[in-house]
C-alpha cells in the first residue's frame, strides 16, 4: 500500500507567480470601472461608473509592471534590507541573548505569560507609532524570543509581526495620511484610537497566550 504524500507548501515564489495570474484573469472577468476625480485630482468615493469594456493584463505586462512597481517601493525594501542588516549585527553581539536571558531568569517565577505580554506592548506601540514595513525585520528577535521560552515559531511571530501589526494598523499615529487623504483632521480622535489599540492588542496577548497555554500541554 502506498503513502501518501504529504502536503508541502509551494515555495514562496511560485505562491507570489499564483497570486498574479489570478489577478490577471480577475481583469478579463470582472467588469472595469473608475471613481472620478474632482478639480484636486483627488479620488472622489461616491461617484463609480463602469467603464463598458474590458482592461485586461496579460501575465506578461503583469511581468513587466513588477520592475515600475519595485522603482515605486524602492524606499520600504531599502529601509527593510538595512533594518534587518542592522538587527543581526545586533544578535551577532549576543546582547540579546544576554537580556533575555536576564530576562527569563528574573520572571522564571512568574511564568512565560509575563515576558510574553510585555514584548507584544513594545512590539505594539512601536508599530502603532513609528513603525514601518521594516519591522518584518525583527522576526528574527522573536525566534530568539521563542527559542528561549522553548516556544515555537508561530509564538516568535504572535510576539512580533502580530502584535506589531495591531499596532500599525489600529495605532492613533498611523491613520494621519488616510485621514488626510479623506479630508479628515490629521490625528482627530487620537485617545479614541488609542483606546481602540490597546482593547485590540489585550485580545492579541490573550490570543497568543491561550496558544501558549495548549502547546506547553501538548507539545
């Protein structure tokens, strides 16, 4: 009797070439439309009409498109490449090491759940106020976060890429250009907001930490 083989997910750059062949056929199905725009050249959101016909992207134009879209997102791969340059020259050094594992020896009465709470609040408030795309580059950090907890993956980026994620989209500080882009104050509601991150951020930990919970039982 033969075994079945095990599911393996595709690899990252064929996930990426799936993902714009379904867009480009998505431009032969759905019908194209446009928002208008006033006298400001801004998009005005009530006002959509149907263009009447097709305008399709073959996958070869959507090929050629990526080369202007990297021009366009020059700036976040820069700042991303350099960010994770940076943090492993800083676990090169072992400093991390070292405070976290100051770290766990202070709070190893009190549990994981204490370290775990606190390191998604940095990771929160940092995405909700002056986070970028960059912070993909501290993932590294949470593997060495996990590791250290005897943890495993999925917890290194519920402490990290989660939690900084809530913040960056949820923080107070991070919604002034689409404010802005909507004709709305920048940074009006900021306490309302604020208060909107950390009720979402308390659910995170409580998230993370139930997960903790069940693989310490069941490892």
């Amino acid at each position: 009797m033969e075994k079945k083989k095990a599911f393996k997910m595709p690899h990252l750059l064929w996930i990426m070439f799936g993902i714009i062949l379904v867009s480009c056929l998505a431009t032969y199905l759905i019908p194209a439309g446009q928002f208008a725009t006033n006298e400001a050249g801004e998009i005005m959101g009530t006002e959509f009409e149907f263009l009447g016909h097709q305008t399709p992207v073959n996958p070869w134009d959507a090929l050629m498109l990526m080369k202007s879209g990297m021009v366009g997102a020059a700036t976040i791969m820069f700042v991303v490449m350099v960010s994770g340059a940076n943090i492993n020259v800083v676990l090169e050094t072992g400093v991390m090491d070292d405070l976290m594992n100051w770290g766990v020896y202070k709070l190893k009465d009190k549990g994981a759940g204490i370290l775990i709470a606190m390191m998604m609040i940095l990771m929160a408030y940092l995405g909700g106020f002056g986070g970028t795309d960059a912070l993909i580059a501290v993932v590294p950090i949470g593997v060495l976060f996990a590791k250290k907890l005897k943890l495993d993956p999925i917890c290194a980026l519920g402490v990290t890429t989660f939690a900084s994620l809530i913040g960056f989209g949820t923080g107070p500080a991070q919604q002034a250009t689409t404010q802005m882009l909507m004709g709305v104050i920048p940074y009006s509601a900021f306490f309302t907001r604020l208060v909107i991150m950390n009720f979402f951020l308390a659910v995170a930990i409580f998230m993370v930490l139930r997960y903790v919970k069940k693989i310490q039982k069941n490892p």
